[in-house]
C-alpha cells in the first residue's frame, strides 16, 4: 500500500496506553478521517500503531518521519499537524 507524505507512528505500548494513547489514537482517527493502518484520500498522512519506540518517560508519544513528538495532547497533536507541509 502506498505510505502518506507523513507517516504517524503512534506508540500503544503499555507505558503510553497508561498516559493517554488511546486518546490520542481516537483524536488522530476522527481529525484525520482514517483509522489506524489507513492513510489520508489525499496521500498526506498515513496513520500506524507501533509496539514501542523507546521513550516511555514521554508517554503518549509518536514519531513523524524522523522526529519525535512527546507529551502529546489533543491540542499539542493539532499544532504538530498544522506545522507540517
């Protein structure tokens, strides 16, 4: 299957499971119009669960390309979407 532009890797491990995850999942799920394992009409985002990605003091986090995203928020998530092109 094709991959977005940004590809999502959210983290559901127990460490994040325990700080939010779940909601950030649900938050990306109805912001982005896809569920997990799916990417965007448009071919910007693609949207996937990983096991772990080794920064549970951050929890809930993900990772977009490269970079990691700590701490996340519904509100912290929507400024992350906005700031990329």
């Amino acid at each position: 299957k094709p991959v977005g532009k940004h590809k999502i890797s959210i983290c559901t491990n127990i460490s994040c499971m325990l700080r939010g995850s779940d909601q950030v999942v649900k938050h990306l799920e109805q912001r982005l119009g896809i569920r997990l394992g799916e990417t965007t009409a448009d071919g910007r985002f693609t949207l996937k669960e990983v096991e772990c990605l080794a920064a549970c003091a951050g929890a809930p986090m993900c990772q977009i390309g490269r970079k990691y995203f700590e701490n996340l928020t519904p509100e912290r998530i929507d400024a992350i979407l906005e700031g990329l092109t």
